[in-house]
C-alpha cells in the first residue's frame, strides 16, 4: 500500500478512528484547524497544516524547520542482538561502533525490498532500528525463534531540525555539547533543555539536520518542544507539515517505502547495491539475490511543463517502458521531478521519454541520475554550508 503525499492527496481524505492509531505527544502544540493528517507506521502526522508549502521549503533550504515525524523506532536488544540483525538485514553490523548509523534494509525471502530504516547501535547489545512504513516490528518478531532476543518498541516519537541552520539551533538546544565534531551519521545521549535524549545527525531532506528520539512516558514533550522552539527562533526555524520535507526527499532522492520501492523490487532494481553486503553471509533474501542483475531500474525524470504524479505511464516512442511512483515540483530547479521505475534495466539516463498523466495529458520529459542536484551530497554532510537564493523562475 503506497503512502502517497502529492498535492491531490491533501484533498483525498477520509474520517478514521483516532484511536486507531497512536497520537502525536506533540499535537497540543502542532494541531490547528487546517490540518490534514496521513498514517505512516501506525502513526498519526501532519501531511499538511494549510501553509504555503513552497515558503515552508525555502524556509528549509535557507534556515531550518521543525518536523513532527512519523518513522518509529524499534528496540532489538539481548545476547544475540548482533547475529539477530545480520540475519534479518543485508547490511553487516557486526562491526558497527556504538553511536553508529547505517541505512539499512530487510529483505523478503525472495529478495524483494520490505523495509529501509537506519539501524543505530546504543550499546554492544542494544540496537534501534528506525523504520519507514510498514509492520516491521511483527516482521522481527517473527523471525526470532531461535535467538536470545528481544524486540520491543520504546515508545519513541521522533523530531527533525533540517536546514542549514540546525547545526547552530542543535549547538544552542544542547547548551553547547552538539557541535561539528557529531559527524553525519552519528549519534549519542545529550541533555536538551534538562532532558537526556538520544540524537543523531540524519534525517529525510539531504539537508543538514538532526533527529531527536523522545524517551516514551519519561519525556516531558511539550517542555521538549517548547525548548526547541525557543533555540529556533532567533534563527527562523519554523514548524513544518511534511509537506516541505517530501518535496525536499524526492530531490535529494531519498526513496519512500511502499511508495517508491515495493516487495516486488529488489534493491539492486532500486538502486540501492552499495547497501546489500552479498559477502557478509547468510540474511533473509540472499539466496533469492544470488545472480540477480544488478543493474537499477529506478532513475529520476525531470519536466518542464508538468509535474510527475504517480501512476502516470512512461513512454519511449510508443512502447510503455516504465511508471512514475512519486512526483513533486522543484522549486531550486524550477521543473517537475519524480522517480520512474522502469521495466528493464538499462542505460537510461540521458534518454528522452514522454509521460502520459492519469488525465490523459503528454508531456515529454528526460531520464536524469538522482539525487536531482547535489550529487556529491556536501550539503548533508556540511561540507556546504552556502545558503542558496531563491531563483527567479
């Protein structure tokens, strides 16, 4: 099931029980009339709050926001923590140091993607994963027969600070501990405005950002958010639906599960082979991999006359070649971008295809490398540090 957030979606909307799925802890401070909100691992978010998403995003290339996100934490702890997880992932974390962070992925038996998440190491027997959509917690729990382990979930509710500025916001939210020397990828305990939280230097924008995971029942969340608040606003940090966040992760390629990437995919097919260690030994899905083309199948296109939405056909010449599975307006780059996932692998970048709209529109369009611009990532990683203009389109 896709967990779609183009601009029609935001019009799509159904009622839900509230007590389907688990609340916000910071809805106090983040609702307000307008709100539409999605369901992403059994969590409630603001998809949109009624801004104007194009101010909100160069609010986040040029200062920072605030996110309230959905992804949840998994706990994987015990004895057998470690064989546990190179079972179940296709990344090897046996080496890992504690405060690491690698992206990660599981596997379907036969080699298909079923989770992407960050897998942290807290301690040499205590690892959290922080999933993307999807029943990931019940799919660990299921393979753990056998293993001296124990999956549990710790309650967590994650916040983003992404843009150039949440270096500095960090540095002053952490009376000074969070500096350069937390490097991307990172992560550890610090004191946020009286309260030790576990925080790490990733998030889901390929912008320079950090995530703060509360502790369950002994965070003071609103406290938490109001301190937060406060280091923010004397660098124009503002709160943000995910909107902005989604616009900013398709052009900085960052692929959404279920969305993006599907059971039915493996991730050479998503480009994602630098994450799948074929020589770490046996995991769910290697065999299934073993002689797999490794080749992608998933690239960017890019439109100057209309934005990708997902489902529309790609054509070369007059044979359907692909489909787009998720799109969204550039504003740096003043053109439509999205993913297609092509049918074949192949040379495909640099190609010309058309895209034929759910309405029945054509456009043409072209095959381009992701991320869509920065492809070095030195934005992410603070080796950019520049603060871009906003173009004149």
């Amino acid at each position: 099931m896709s967990n779609l957030q183009e601009a029609s979606d935001l019009l799509n909307s159904v009622a839900i029980s509230a007590r389907r799925f688990e609340e916000s802890p910071f809805i106090a401070r983040t609702a307000n009339p307008q709100m539409v909100r999605g369901v992403y691992a059994g969590r409630f978010f603001a998809m949109y709050l009624g801004e104007d998403p194009i101010e909100k995003y160069w609010c986040l290339r040029q200062k920072a926001l605030i996110f309230d996100v959905p992804e949840k934490p998994v706990e994987i702890s015990g004895p057998d923590a470690v064989p546990f997880l190179e079972k179940v992932l296709s990344r090897k974390v046996a080496t890992m140091a504690e405060g690491r962070g690698y992206y990660a992925i599981a596997c379907t038996p036969q080699g298909g993607v079923f989770m992407d998440g960050v897998v942290f190491r807290l301690a040499e027997d205590r690892f959290w994963y922080v999933q993307a959509d999807g029943p990931f917690e019940t799919w660990l729990t299921a393979h753990s027969d056998g293993f001296d382990v124990t999956v549990s979930d710790p309650r967590s509710r994650v916040l983003q600070i992404q843009g150039p500025a949440s270096m500095d916001i960090m540095h002053a939210a952490s009376g000074g501990a969070i500096d350069e020397a937390l490097k991307y990828f990172r992560s550890g305990y610090f004191d946020l405005g009286g309260q030790t939280l576990y925080v790490s230097r990733t998030g889901f924008t390929n912008e320079l950002g950090y995530e703060i995971y509360t502790d369950g029942a002994g965070t003071d969340h609103l406290a938490l958010w109001d301190h937060l608040m406060a280091c923010g606003a004397p660098h124009g940090m503002e709160f943000s639906s995910t909107r902005a966040l989604t616009i900013r992760r398709i052009e900085g390629g960052i692929l959404g599960n279920l969305t993006d990437m599907t059971p039915d995919m493996t991730p050479f097919e998503a480009g994602l082979a630098p994450f799948v260690d074929m020589d770490k030994g046996d995991f769910i899905g290697r065999r299934a991999l073993e002689g797999k083309d490794r080749r992608a199948c998933l690239f960017g296109l890019t439109c100057a006359t209309e934005v990708p939405a997902a489902g529309s056909v790609v054509l070369e010449g007059n044979a359907v070649v692909g489909r787009i599975t998720a799109g969204t307006p550039s504003p740096t780059l003043g053109l439509g971008v999205g993913y297609v996932h092509f049918q074949t692998p192949g040379d495909w970048v640099g190609r010309k295809v058309t895209m034929r709209l759910p309405d029945g529109t054509v456009h043409d369009g072209q095959v381009v490398d992701v991320p869509f611009f920065d492809r070095e990532k030195n934005i992410v990683r603070g080796l950019d540090r520049s603060i871009p203009q906003r173009p004149a389109h």
